[in-house]
C-alpha cells in the first residue's frame, strides 16, 4: 500500500466525529433529528404471524404504550389516572408544579421515545398527548409491580388480587406490542418519585454528544449516578418479579448483565434471560466421528418426532435447571450427549408457554440482530412433540409438564408455534441446534440403526410376537450350550 497524499495523513476518527454531528442537525421528517437507532424496537407482529392466533400478542387487562393505548378519558383508564394521583403531592399548587416540570422532561426526550416503535407512534399526531400517554402509562407500570416500594408489597396490598397480577404479568411482561420503552420508566421513576428531573445530567435530552463517560454498574445516563441511582432501584425492581417467574416456571436461572446492555424495553428483558450456554462439541468428538453415516448431510432441515428418535434408540433425559457443572441455565440448553443421549430442560406448559415464546420470536424476526436462539429452539420443540404420542413419551421422560386436558391439545399448540416464522437453518451462527441436529440426523439415517428400528417396529412392537422370538432365541443359546458342552465331555471309547 502506498503512503498517503499530502502534508500530512487524515484523521479518520475526528472527521467521522465532526460528520456525525453535522448530520445530527439535519431536519428529518419535519424538523424531527436524527438519532441513534435503539438496539431493538417495540414493533407490530408481522400479519402473516399474527393470523395463526391474534389473541397471543393483544393485551387485554392492562393496556400501555402506542399501539393499544385507549383515549386517555375513557372510563378504563381510571385506574391509571388514580396510581398517578396517589403519589403525587395533596396540595394543588405543589401538584400542579411536579406535574409541569414531568411532563417538561418528558417532552424534551419525546423523540426519542417515538424512535423506540417501528412506526415511530405515527398514530399519535398530538405531541402533548402522546408525552401524557408516556407519563401515566409509565408510572402505571411502576405502580403496578411496586418498583421502588417494599420488596414484600405486591399487587394486593394495592388493591388489586393475585388474578390482576397475573393478568399484569401476561400484558406487561410478555407481549411485545404492549410496551413502554425502558428509558421512559427510569426517567419516569426518576421524576415522581425521586422528585429530581435531573435535566443536568440528563444526556438524552441533547440531540447530539459525545459518547458519555463510562457508568458504575447498574446506572445510565439518566440516573448520572452510582449504584444507588434511580436507575438501578429500577432494573432491580423489574428484575425481582421477572427473575421470580422465570425460575418458578423453570424457564430460566440466567443471571443477565446489565451493565453490558441496557434492556430497550420489558420484553427485551426478558429476552435476555433467554440465552443457551456456548456448547463445545470437544467433550462428544469421539462419539461423533463413530456415527454410522451414509450421507455427510441431510438435504432438508426437519426434527424428527420423539417417537421416532426413540423408536432410533435415542434416549431422552430431562436436565435439571441450576447452577451446578452441566445444568442448564435456560430451557434452551439442549445438548446432545454419549452419541444418542438427548438432555433437554424440561419445559411447563400452561396457558402463558404459547405467548411467551412467540413473542419472543417476534422480537427476533423484528429484530434480526438480536439473534434467533428462541427461534430455533421454538422449531426444535414444535417438531418433536408435534403428535400427541410424541408429548406423551416426553411426558414420561420428564422432558415436557403440562397442565393441559389432554396431550392432543399440547401437540397442537407446539405444532402451531412456528407458523409464519422464518428461520435461516443453514447459518449455525443464528441457529445454535443445527450442529445437534446434523449429529442426530447421522445416526437416525445410518443403515444399522434403521436395521433396528425396523425390526423394532415389525415385530418387536407385538408383545406375543416378542415373546416368542424371545424364547426362540432363548431356546437356540440353550442348544448352543448344549453342543459346545457337549463336545467338551466327549470321551472316545477304545
């Protein structure tokens, strides 16, 4: 490479610098700047998933955020009217003060706020609505999981019933339509009841900067503070309910870091609980170098059903969710072991499981950069219990709890939960299975092991019929036995 023109080289790292900032004040879409795009969005379900089952993705108890606010007059929104009323300060004129300089702070971050949704809320033409929108639905959250209050208070000491609890936590938690951006519930948290609008710290009401100094574990921009920053009274306080639902379902025991990234909103959170352990391939080399193989890959990716793998001679054991060497963290870790030995976490299944994860493959096909791990598991799961004996033997092997009627309504649900889903199956970097996948595809194709299905299948299967070639067998070791006996005793007579 030759040396550079001129008097001297170019700095590439100022020059790129003084050009962000000149497009910084640029006017897009009337007068509205450009900023960063946050790591993910809260977005609209794609149509051709929503059809499979609308009532997966709209809330129908707590309704928050741009898509499914109602008219902030409307009678259903009293409650929300009350939670702020309640905490803010009895005497009209000091009311009137606090609510001024909240939704002060508010609007000057409202762009912002409108980055976090695909759309860019479109649908709230009215500035001032939409800030008012942002304050009572965001303190309606806070209000609701006690972020900031006593670790013991929950929804009842509130007036509220654990029913309306668990209604919150499907509407809040797991829908990802029905959603506040997270900066908005610390600054929220931060204005009402901190009562400090730190507009001199607050870096997100400046259009452009340059890059903060680093923050101490748990605190942002906002909060501008120390572990004790409001910032931090609100991530834990979120974390406390979802960490508690995650492990009492057994879906997750992952300890998420948040000082690496920052949650952009509820269901983002909760997505990062969702991450399988980087799995080395180095401990089953051996085994896998023994696959009988007839093909070095199969043309098309598809999981067989658990009976069919069983009928293979793989067998399936359930793996305990914990802290320990070789628990899994999440209901993700899937690991294939001793060449036919599949662990897999086991999975509850109740009314919440469908909504759960496919909201959380709406995040990942909305935004493809988060990866697609819940995805491919989702695809894992689907076509494995996908009939009603494919759920009854993983029910056996502890692999799948529900609380279903029956394990035909269990299979209909996992055979449905990919519908419109994409998934890119040949890039192992988005589909972390794949590899599990090939292993088991050898060993389910090799000639010996379909040898032994079939005769599994053909005549195994009867128990008369197993029975008898079990005593036909038994009776030929006999004579065996008896020959080779035989032949060792023989004495020649002279």
């Amino acid at each position: 490479m030759g040396e550079p023109t001129g008097s001297c080289s170019i700095d590439i790292q100022r020059l790129a610098a003084d050009l962000e900032t000149k497009l910084c004040n640029v006017d897009l879409d009337g007068g509205r700047r450009w900023r960063r795009s946050p790591e993910c969005l809260i977005s609209k379900v794609k149509p051709q998933v929503r059809r499979v089952d609308d009532s997966q993705y709209t809330p129908q108890v707590v309704l928050v955020g741009a898509y499914h606010h109602k008219p902030l007059d409307s009678t259903d929104q009293l409650a929300k009217w009350t939670a702020l009323r309640r905490v803010l300060p009895d005497d009209g004129e000091q009311r009137a003060s606090t609510l001024r300089r909240c939704l002060e702070a508010i609007a000057g971050v409202e762009d912002e706020a409108r980055s976090y949704y695909e759309d860019g809320a479109k649908t709230w033409r009215e500035n001032q609505m939409f800030v008012q929108m942002l304050l009572l639905d965001a303190w309606f959250v806070l209000d609701i999981f006690n972020v900031g209050g006593e670790a013991a208070a929950a929804v009842g000491s509130r007036g509220g019933s654990a029913v309306d609890y668990i209604f919150a936590v499907r509407d809040v938690f797991y829908l990802l339509e029905n959603q506040i951006p997270f900066f908005i519930l610390e600054k929220v948290y931060e204005l009402v009841r901190v009562g400090n609008s730190g507009q001199d710290q607050d870096q997100r009401t400046q259009t452009c900067t340059s890059p903060p100094p680093p923050q101490p574990p748990g605190a942002t921009a906002i909060a501008g503070g120390g572990p004790s920053s409001s910032s931090t009274v609100v991530v834990d306080g979120f974390l406390r309910h979802l960490r508690s639902l995650l492990q009492d379902q057994g879906y997750s025991n992952v300890e998420v870091d948040i000082t690496s990234t920052r949650p952009c909103h509820l269901v983002h959170l909760l997505h990062m609980h969702f991450t399988p352990m980087a799995m080395s391939p180095a401990d089953d080399t051996d085994d896998a170098a023994a696959v009988p193989n007839r093909r070095a890959r199969a043309t098309v990716y598809r999981w067989r059903g658990a009976t069919q793998y069983h009928a293979a001679g793989v067998r399936f054991k359930k793996r305990a969710l914990g802290a320990a060497a070789g628990d899994a963290r999440c209901v993700l870790d899937v690991e294939l072991r001793r060449l036919t030995t599949l662990h897999v976490p086991t999975l509850t299944v109740d009314n919440n499981t469908w909504r759960v994860l496919r909201n959380l493959m709406a995040l990942e096909q909305n935004n493809p950069h988060l990866g697609s791990h819940v995805t491919a598991y989702c695809l894992f799961v689907s076509q494995l219990a996908g009939t009603a004996s494919d759920v009854a033997l993983l029910a056996r092997k502890g692999v799948v709890v529900h609380f279903m009627a029956t394990d035909e309504d269990v299979a209909d649900g996992f055979a449905g939960l990919c519908r419109g889903v994409a998934l890119d199956v040949d890039d192992a970097r988005r589909n972390y299975l794949q590899p599990t996948w090939e292993r088991m595809e050898r060993w389910y194709s090799s000639r010996p092991v379909n040898w032994m299905a079939l005769l599994r299948r053909r005549h195994l299967s009867n128990p008369l019929v197993a029975i008898a070639l079990l005593a036909a067998i038994t009776g030929l070791v006999c004579e065996v036995v008896q020959a080779v006996y035989a032949v060792k005793t023989y004495r020649p007579t002279i």
